[in-house]
C-alpha cells in the first residue's frame, strides 16, 4: 500500500490549505446539503481547520474571527435560523413519537439557545392545543405505533414483555405515568379515549 493510500486501499482525500474562501465554499455547501444551526456550522469549519492543521497544511490567520464572519454573513442572509430550525425539529420529532425531554435534549445537542428551545416547545404544544401532558401522551402513543408496543405490539407476548415496553418508554424520555396508559392500555381503541 503506497502512502497516497488510505483505509482499504482507497485514496486518501487531499486536504487543501485553509483560507477564507475555501471556509466560505464549504459553509455553502453544508448549508445547501443540511438544515443545521449556527452551532452545528461552526463546529463544521473548525472541524476542517482541525484537519488541515492536523495535516500540516497552511491556515488562514485568524481563522475564529473569519468563522465568526461567515456564520454572521449565513445568519443575515436568513439561511441559518436557530429558531426556524428549533420549531421545525420539534414539531418533526413529536409527529415521529419522541418526548418533550428527549426533543429538548437533541435540540440542545444541535447547539440551539434554551429560549429558542421552550419557544419551540410552547408553540409545538400551542399548534396541537394541548398541555404538556397530552402532548407527551401523543407522542407516547406515535412512539407506541412505531415501535409496535403496548396495544400495537402481538397479544401473545404482550403481558410477558411488559417490563421490556415500558423501559424502552422510558429511554425514550417518557415518563412513567405516561409509558403506563399506553402499554396497559387494552386496545387500539382505548388509546383514542386516552388522548380525549
């Protein structure tokens, strides 16, 4: 294997030098490609510098300040939007069956500012006309179908596989309360009369 190679013979990716146009060119394409937050932009530019510095290629002076710029610039032309992104992913999430807690933690991961968090919460509950509660419960009952647990999953091992549905309620950041109505519930039916 020569030293161009890389993993499993394949080419290793030549890493360019790092300047401010080259920053600006791959901010452009990630925010083309992905729906992110100014965090997760950030740590994509800095991963690259980390790259290239690894590498021993030459960096730009004063990259921070430049990352800094860009983000800015993606910022005022209103590509990046932490709130946008914050109410879209929420709402995406709940619609799929993920609790409130877990919602907060993921959209705290991608980088979004707490106020932006509960804003998105408050506005997903808000659209839906329900408490936290029944919002949870929602989502519990969208996770249940999902996963086919509690009233969705077979009959025939439904009672034995009791504690096993509700702990994976559970990391799924519902409470327990919530796990209980759902996997106890004795229909499909009776899930609907749970949500009224």
């Amino acid at each position: 294997m020569s030293d161009a190679a890389g993993p499993a013979g394949r080419p290793r990716k030549i890493v360019k030098p790092i300047t401010a146009r080259r920053l600006n060119n791959v901010a452009a394409a990630y925010v083309e490609k992905f729906a992110g937050t100014t965090a997760r932009l950030r740590e994509v530019l800095r991963r690259r510098v980390r790259r290239a510095r690894h590498a021993g290629v030459a960096v730009v002076d004063d990259v921070e300040a430049i990352i800094e710029t860009i983000v800015a610039g993606f910022v005022s032309a209103n590509v990046l939007d932490d709130a946008r992104y914050a109410d879209h992913k929420a709402g995406s999430l709940h619609r799929r069956g993920t609790s409130a807690r877990r919602i907060r933690d993921k959209l705290s991961m991608a980088g979004v500012e707490r106020d932006d968090i509960d804003r998105a919460l408050a506005g997903m509950r808000a659209e839906t006309g329900s408490s936290a509660d029944a919002s949870d419960l929602e989502a519990a009952i969208a996770f249940a179908r999902r996963r086919r647990l509690g009233p969705f999953s077979d009959p025939a091992t439904r009672a034995e596989r009791r504690q096993k549905q509700l702990a994976a309620f559970g990391r799924g950041g519902f409470a327990l309360s919530i796990a209980r109505k759902v996997v106890d519930a004795p229909d499909i039916d009776a899930l609907g009369d749970l949500e009224r």
